[in-house]
C-alpha cells in the first residue's frame, strides 16, 4: 500500500552539482506532478505529466528538467543546483488529468538544501 | 483564483468532533469541493471532496451549503494524529489546464490530550 514513493528524503548538494529526484507511483494512475513548497509558502508546480509521454511546464520550471520514465515513474533533474532551489519537493499522482472529481495523492517529500 | 476564507488556526481536546469552516463565496460551476491536509514534516494528503450534498468517508465528513458558497469539514472524533493543517479547495484552484492546485494558507487544527 506504498502509493507514491519519493526518493532520496533528504539531500544536500553544493551550488552547481546535479541531482535527480526520483518518484514512483503503484496505484496505476495516469497523471503525475512535481511540486515544491517553501518556508511558510503554498505548493508551486514545477512540471506536470498528463500521461505515459507527456511532459509540460508548470509554474516555475526554470532549472529543472523532467522525465516520464514509464507509467509509474516520473523523475525531477536539476542540472546546476542553486540555493534558491533549496526546498521540499513533492511528487503527486492522479487518476487522469482533467476533471476535478480526481484527487491527487502526494508522497511525504524530497528535503534538498543547497549550500 | 478562486477566493477561499479558513481560520487561521482552531484548536480541539481530543475525541471531540471538529467543525472545520470554509468560505468559497465565488464559487461557479459544477466541479467538485476538495480538502487536503498536511501532517507536519509530510506531503499534502487527500481527505474528501463533494459537490452539492453531504459526503462522508473513512476519514471524515463534508457538509456542503445549499449555494455551495461553503462547506464544513468535520473530524467526528479529533486524535492526536488529526493535528495537521487543512486545507479547503474550491474548483477554481484545482486542476484547471495544468493540474495545478492552490492551496492557500488553510486552518492549523491543534488537539490537545
């Protein structure tokens, strides 16, 4: 009954280095998102996939890259870590895309800070 | 956005129900009425969502009003567990064309023993 599983929970990276955050879902859902939430802050959606792939921007994508790897994975790249990307990460999942009778279903959070 | 009104903060002794308000007043449409919650140091998780009538599941029950310009979370009987923000979403803020939702600043519930 793992839901959705995010992987590493805690990381710290130097300016500069890359990292990939990884995320899978067992509960064959066909929509994934990645979100990142600051100190005291909302949730920000930094890319979505609507389906096995497809990939599109959310609101702040800027230094990140994703990948769709399958239907259960959806992975976060940061290519040249900066501090301002110190946060918590969120990987999401739901049923389908549209519609709003499909709730999202959240892992517990990737804590990267980067010195 | 969808404008949403939520105490900043309630607090509850434990076994005790929870009425949890929320104003939606510009709310249109038909879609669905969303709660989330968020245990400290977790992600947001999912408690109900309804549309127009009362809705009830393991977790908790939604009462909705008559012009769906507000609903009401209810916990019936509070645990220690149940402290965690919650979070109100009304169809404005969720999904839309890029699934994003909105949370806004919701209602830290605190229960004392």
């Amino acid at each position: 009954n793992a839901g959705v599983t995010q992987t590493p929970k805690f990381q710290v990276l130097k300016t500069g280095q890359s990292m990939t955050l990884q995320c899978a879902q067992d509960m064959n859902h066909n929509s994934m998102y990645w979100y990142r939430q600051d100190p005291g802050m909302g949730l920000r959606l930094i890319y979505y996939s609507a389906s096995e792939g497809t990939t599109d921007k959310g609101e702040v994508p800027n230094g990140y890259n994703v990948s769709r790897l399958n239907k259960r994975e959806f992975s976060l790249r940061l290519e040249s870590a900066a501090p301002s990307q110190t946060s918590v990460y969120f990987c999401a999942s739901s049923r389908i895309f549209t519609g709003s009778n499909q709730p999202q279903h959240f892992g517990d959070g990737t804590r990267l800070s980067i010195l | 956005d969808a404008k949403t009104t939520q105490p900043n903060s309630m607090e509850s002794n434990e076994e005790e129900p929870v009425h949890l308000p929320c104003n939606h007043s510009t709310i249109s449409g038909t879609d669905y009425i969303h709660w989330y919650r968020q245990l400290p140091s977790q992600g947001p998780e999912y408690v109900i969502h309804g549309l127009t009538s009362n809705v009830n599941n393991r977790m908790a029950s939604l009462a909705i009003a008559e012009d769906r310009k507000s609903s009401t979370l209810i916990l019936h009987r509070a645990t220690l567990r149940d402290a965690a923000v919650y979070y109100c979403i009304p169809p404005l803020n969720y999904g839309g064309s890029q699934g994003n939702l909105i949370f806004g600043k919701g209602t830290k519930l605190s229960v004392k023993p």
